[in-house]
C-alpha cells in the first residue's frame, strides 16, 4: 500500500505523474532531437554552396563571374570556420551547470524550507530516491545545454542563409525540374530546422492532452503554441530575403516582356496603317506571349509542393489540437463558473 504524503503519493500514482512519465519518454527523443538540428546546422554551407554551383549556370558570362566565384568561396570559406567553432558547446554546457545547481539550490532545497511544500514530493525528489533525482538532474543539465547550443547555431544558421542570400542574389530559373527554381534545396534544409521543434511539440502537446491536472493546462498550451509559432518562424524567416529576391525578378521579367509586347503592339498599329506585312510582329508578340505566360508561373518561395506539404502537413493538425484544447478549457471553466 502507497504512502500518501500530502496531495502525492510516494509511489506514483498522484495526478500530475503522467506528465513526469512524459518527460521522461522525452528524453528518449530529445537526443534524436538535437542530434537533427545539429546535422541540419553542419549543412549549410554545404547546401549553400550546391546552390551557388546550380545557380551560377545563368551567370558564366558575367563580366564580373570570377571574382563572384572567388567571393562566395571566401564566404563559404567563413560559414564553415564559423560553424566549427566550439564556443556554443561551452556556452551550453555553463547554462547546463547553472540549471543543475539552481534545481538543487533554490528548486529543491525550497521545497523543504517551505512549510506549506515541505509534504509535497514527486518521483524525482531527493528525499525518495537520491539515484533517481540525480538521474533526473543530468537531464536537466542536458536538456538546457542542448536546447542553449541549438539556439545559438540555429540563429548562426539562418544568419547564414540571409547574409548569402542579401550579398549574392539568387535568380530563379524560370523552368527549373523542382518547381521552385531551382532553389528548393535550401528549402529543405530549413525545414530541417523546424522539424525537431514541431517533434517536440508533438510530444509536449501528448503530455498536456493526457494530464489530470487543469490548473497550468491553458499556460502549457499558450506557451506550446508559441513554440509552435517559433518552428514555423524558423521556416520561414531564413527563406524571407530569397523569396523577396524570388518575388522581384519575376516582377521585373514580367515588367520587361510587358514593355516589348506594348511597344510591338504600337509598332503593329503603324504597319496595320501603312498597310505592310505584319506576320514577323504577330510571330513575336505570340512568342512573347508565351514567354510571359512561363515567366507568370515561376514560384516565388525557394521550396517544392513536397517540402511545403510536409511541413503543413506537421504544423495544422497541431495547431488546431491545441487551439481545440484551449477552447474547451475556456468553455468548461465558464460552464464550471455558470454552475
């Protein structure tokens, strides 16, 4: 027979200890977790560079080509410098002692200096198992140097593409086999920047729908969707600089096939009146009617149907589930309230 101590039992069975099982079924996919992120990070300047090489096609007569070439190779040349440094590691591993020490000193040790929580243990407390607290203080270290190292490359990583992107201007081509003009591979990678954080929160998201406990339900679920508001920001965001880059030249082919169509047009109103042969303008305003046409479904985000159904596909049904959940806790407690 359990021991009650307080509102919770010695053995487990309190309310509240399904999320503690959920913390620790975490953990098993919290290294697969970082383990992604970081190979996503250790790809960019790879991925960069297969960009520049696929994308240069258009730009080998260019006055300037070769000192194009040679810049973007120094760039590169940074980007790989820059994501090999092990600086973030150390920063990680200091915030993961100062959790450590401020689980034990203010987290735990409060429990005991105060009255009203001294009765209050959970599986993890020292005073029940010191093997299983210091088990579950490793993960807290961990978790924190992890989650601090990934934020630090992550925002490393999409500096990154930004910067590429702003000082070397992708152009799209027109016709491209992917669907995205040739620029769907740094669309895929940062996918794989959003994937692990919409992992997560697939796995937090479980935990909080199987919980007894209702009391921080609503705060869990508002800080779960701004979780989930960061993954698709993460998406995005790095993207943001080649789609506007994206977006103009389509604007401006358009423009410029607009302007010789017009100008054709009025050429073709001349020679109407003058009575001259006009089959060589009816061949060239068809032509550039096409042209126009090819240009007009050229896409003006760097990523294919593929990419950005996977991720829609990840992002709605968790939104939605947890939009549902805090609808029905605002309506059970105005209901509870009305009663």
């Amino acid at each position: 027979m359990s021991e009650k101590i307080g509102q919770v039992r010695r053995d487990g069975n309190a309310p509240g200890f399904v999320q503690d099982y959920f913390y620790t079924i975490f953990q098993f996919f919290w290294l697969p977790f970082a383990w992604l992120s970081v190979r996503a990070f250790y790809l960019v300047p790879k991925t960069l560079s297969n960009l520049w090489e696929q994308n240069a096609i258009g730009h080998e007569n260019a006055p300037d080509a070769l000192t194009l070439n040679i810049l973007i190779e120094r760039y590169i040349t940074e980007i790989n410098q820059k994501m090999s440094k092990i600086w973030p590691w150390n920063v990680g591993i200091l915030v993961g002692l100062v959790a450590m020490v401020y689980q034990v000193l203010v987290i735990q040790m409060g429990r005991i200096q105060d009255n009203d929580m001294m009765y209050m243990m959970y599986w993890w407390d020292w005073r029940i198992s010191k093997d299983i607290y210091i088990a579950r203080l490793l993960m807290v270290g961990l978790d924190f140097a992890l989650l601090t190292m990934i934020v630090i490359k992550g925002g490393q990583s999409i500096k990154c593409i930004r910067t590429f992107s702003t000082k070397f201007k992708l152009i799209p081509q027109v016709l491209h086999p992917d669907k995205a003009g040739g620029l769907a591979s740094v669309g895929r990678l940062c996918f794989s920047f959003a994937f692990p954080l919409l992992l997560g929160a697939i796995l937090l998201l479980s935990s909080f729908l199987f919980h007894k406990e209702t009391e921080y339900l609503f705060i869990n679920l508002l800080v779960l969707l701004v979780h989930v508001f960061v993954a698709i920001l993460t998406f995005f965001y790095p993207l943001n600089t080649i789609h506007s880059n994206m977006k103009n030249f389509k604007e401006s082919t358009l423009n410029r096939i607009s302007l010789k169509i017009n100008k054709i047009i009025s050429e073709l109103d001349e020679t109407v009146e003058s009575r001259s042969d006009t089959s060589s303008h009816h061949d060239n305003l068809e032509n550039l009617n096409r042209y126009y046409q090819t240009v007009e479904k050229t896409p003006v985000w760097p990523f294919d149907i593929k990419t950005f159904s996977q991720f829609i596909g990840t992002v709605l049904p968790i939104t939605l589930a947890i939009l549902g959940k805090m609808i029905e806790f605002v309506i059970t407690k105005a209901w509870s309230a009305g009663g």
